[in-house]
C-alpha cells in the first residue's frame, strides 16, 4: 500500500484530469527528478490536496464516480495507472477508494 506524505499542492504537476467540478487529479511523470510519478488529487474543489508518489510513469487515469445528486460529485474509487520502473516496462494499476489519501496495487 502507497500513503499519502499529507495535505498540501507543494509540488510541480504537469498534468491534471478534471473529474468534476470538485474533483482533479494532477500529476508529474517520473523524469529528470527520479522514476516515480507524483499524483495530487483534490475532492473539494482545490481546498485540500493530498499528495503521493507511485513507482514508474503514469499512463492514464480513471476514475468511477457516483453520488446523492444528479452532478456524481463523490469520488468512489480511482485509478491510476503506472509502468514501472524495470526494463520489463510491466503496468500497474493502483487503485484508492478514499480520494487519493491511499493507494494500493490493484
């Protein structure tokens, strides 16, 4: 299982997904700075932004949504994607159920 390091949008994302109106994932690839991406992901509109580093290069995001109202405004799970890091270039999946806060692979 991969946690969060805690709230804040401290990093430098180069990419975002916007699910909803209050939900976004951002992320940077792994690069120049090390092989582990960093995922942000909001549920309340950009107030709070919780952050965590997932092995390799992210390839996509998903998400499934669902809630009370007619705009699905509640995360139920998310998805992210990963090639890892080897020369075998395997995908993972990790998957969160509560908004970002933690990962696990799938």
């Amino acid at each position: 299982m991969v946690t969060t390091s805690g709230m804040g949008a401290g990093g430098t994302a180069s990419n975002i997904v916007t699910l909803s109106r209050a939900i976004a994932v951002a992320y940077r690839r792994a690069g120049i700075i090390g092989p582990d991406s960093d995922i942000y992901v909001t549920v309340d509109s950009g107030r709070h932004w919780y952050v965590t580093a997932l092995p390799g290069t992210v390839q996509r995001v998903g998400s499934v949504l669902g809630g009370p109202n007619k705009n699905n405004t509640v995360l139920r799970s998310l998805f992210e994607s990963v090639s890892s890091s080897s020369p075998s270039g395997e995908k993972h999946t990790y998957k969160s159920l509560n908004g970002g806060r933690s990962w696990s692979l799938v």
